[in-house]
C-alpha cells in the first residue's frame, strides 16, 4: 500500500484531436501485478512515479474531436484516474442504451474476450468435452463456466472457500472443487472427473495445473490464460506431471486477449445476445472511490472478489 499515492493534477487545456472524459468505473486485474516487476512482457512494466493506467469507462465532459459529442460514453485506458485527457482515436464508443457500464469492464470487454476466445479458439472446446475452469468466482472464469455450459459442455469449476464454491455452483457448474480444503488438489479433481479432461482453461497455475495434466485425456487442449497463484511467489515452481503432456499428447497454448482483437465484433454480438437473453449473470465487487482503487487491486490476490472486481468512481 505504501507503493501507492494518491495525487491532484490540474486538468490542462484540450489540444486539437482530444477529449476529456468523466470516468465512472475503472477495472483492476491481476495482470497489473507482473506489470509491477521488470522483464521481457507482452507489455510494458508499469512506469515508477507516474500515473497507473488500465481498462476504465466514463462520459466524454469536453471534446476537441468531431469523433464524441459531449455525454457520450466511451471505454479507454486511462484508468486509476476520475478524469481522463486523451486522444479521441484512443477511445471506444459505447452504446448510449440501458446496458451498465459495468458490462463494458467485464462481459461485453476484455474480460468477454478473455473468455469467449480462450476457450472456444485456443482450447478448442466442443460440446460434450468435460471442462475444468480454475478460479471459476472470479471475472474471467465465472463466464467460461456459463459460456461451456451454454455450448453443452460439463463443467468443473475451482474456487476457494463455501461462498465462492455456492456461486460457481449457481451459474450451472457441474461439478465445484474447493481447493482450499486440505489434501492433494489432484485427487479431488480425479473424484469428479474420472473419466479425464479434455479441457483445461488455466488462470492459476501451480498445483491446480498440475493437476490439470495429471487427469488430463490423451489430446486434452489446455488454454494458459493467467497465472495469478504464482504472480507473488519467486519459488521454483515444479510440475510432477509435465511429461504427460508428451505422453499424452497434450496441446498447451498460451494466449493474449488482444490476440483476438480484429474478431471483437463476433465475440460481443455472441456475448450481447447471451446477454440480451439474460443467459449470462454477471456479479461485481464494487469499491468505492479512487482512493481505495490499492485496496481493490491487492483484493485480487486474497480472493476478496467474487466475479469482476471494480472501482465506481462519483458515487
Ligand atoms: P479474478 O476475478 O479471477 O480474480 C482473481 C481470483 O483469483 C481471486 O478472486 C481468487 O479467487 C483467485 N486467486 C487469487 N490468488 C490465488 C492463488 N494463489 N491460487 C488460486 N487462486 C487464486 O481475476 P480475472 O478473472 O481478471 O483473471 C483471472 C486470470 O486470468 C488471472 O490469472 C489473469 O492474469 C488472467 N487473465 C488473462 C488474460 C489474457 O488475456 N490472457 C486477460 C484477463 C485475465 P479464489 O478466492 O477462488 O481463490
């Protein structure tokens, strides 16, 4: 916390092209934590003294772009802030309709994409495949778990502790693991699948992956999306199943939601219409106020959200 402050800025005037926007929620994600330490990433490490940044959506409060009018609501990168100057080619138009905002942070955003991609394209998922989600209470895996189900699959979700393990039993999982209880992780996940995996959708890694290749089918396909078991940890990490991905013929692909970005139409009509439906719940942690954005952000890491964590900023 103490890594953290809190700064006034003066709002200068707009430039040719920009806009100012009134941020109404901004996200935060456990990708923020290895933006925290230096290396060779797919982004940037997070500057020192200057401003976070992250996935925020707001109305449009001044223009100098004949791209948004004021009151338009628009989603952008500027997050950690309540308000945002930025190019308006930088910002995504939303609809003016009745959705929430929060949607576009979580079901019809990143998160959606994380989801609807990672398990029908890089895991390949189909129906009749028996699915294994980790940290299905959270953003991501609470709409892998939907979406699999919606396509026909069984599911097999991961959560630590009753509460979390209710909800993801709520949203139709088929089978709910608590990993917090005590004994091997992998011999809980063989009791409920003990005909084998086909697939893995990865946000933990460690044991729970561990595991994963251990109950694995032969050609299971494992979608490695995050790791956020491992993002405070500096210790040697060893996997007494990895030689099964060659015995068993395992395809284990890593992936980046923005690796997706020239299909976001299809994914959100997808998504939208799920919605529109009322076929996907969508549950938020909400934390009120810029100041306690530190607080939302290290909640992450001790499992103090159940679905999208978010900041409301103005309330
Ligand atoms: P979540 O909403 O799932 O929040 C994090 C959850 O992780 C916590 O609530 C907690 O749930 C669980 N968790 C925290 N620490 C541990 C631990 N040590 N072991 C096991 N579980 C833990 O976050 P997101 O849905 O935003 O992200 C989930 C994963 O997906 C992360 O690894 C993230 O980095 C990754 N991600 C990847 C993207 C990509 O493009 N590849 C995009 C977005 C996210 P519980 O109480 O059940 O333990």
């Amino acid at each position: 916390m103490e890594n953290f402050a809190l700064r006034d800025t003066l709002d200068q005037p707009l430039k040719e092209g920009e806009i100012r926007v009134s941020n109404s929620f901004f996200s935060v994600d456990p990708y923020m934590r290895p933006r925290m330490d230096e290396g060779d990433s797919y982004i940037a490490p997070f500057a020192l003294n200057e401003p976070m940044t992250g996935a925020a959506v707001g109305r449009v409060v001044e223009t100098r772009s004949e791209r948004f009018k004021v009151g338009d609501r628009v989603s952008h990168f500027l997050g950690w802030r309540d308000v945002a100057t930025l190019r308006a080619t930088d910002a995504l138009a939303l609809p003016a309709g009745d959705l929430k905002d929060e949607y576009f942070l979580d079901v019809l955003g990143t998160i959606g994409m994380t989801a609807y991609f990672g398990l029908f394209d890089v895991a390949q998922a189909r129906p009749g495949d028996i699915v294994f989600v980790s940290a299905a209470a959270g953003a991501v895996g609470s709409l892998v778990v939907q979406i699999a189900k919606l396509r026909g699959m069984t599911v097999i979700g991961s959560a630590g502790g009753k509460e979390k393990c209710d909800f993801v039993r709520s949203l139709g999982a088929d089978h709910v693991i608590d990993y917090k209880t005590p004994g091997p992780f992998e011999d809980k996940l063989r009791a409920v699948a003990p005909e084998g995996l086909d697939v893995y959708f990865d946000n933990v890694g460690g044991e729970q992956l561990d595991a994963a290749m251990g109950v694995a089918r032969r050609n299971a396909r494992f979608a490695i999306c995050g790791m956020i078991g491992m993002y405070n940890s500096d210790a040697p990490i060893g996997f007494s199943n990895l030689f099964r991905v060659i015995s068993m013929r395992l395809q284990v692909r890593g992936f980046i939601n923005s690796d997706f970005m020239s299909r976001r139409d299809e994914c959100m009509a997808q998504m939208g219409y799920w919605v529109s439906q009322n076929l996907i719940q969508s549950r938020y942690t909400i934390f009120d106020g810029l100041e306690n954005g530190p607080e939302a952000f290290f909640s992450l890491f001790r499992g103090g959200n159940t679905g999208k964590a978010l900041v409301r900023l103005g309330a």
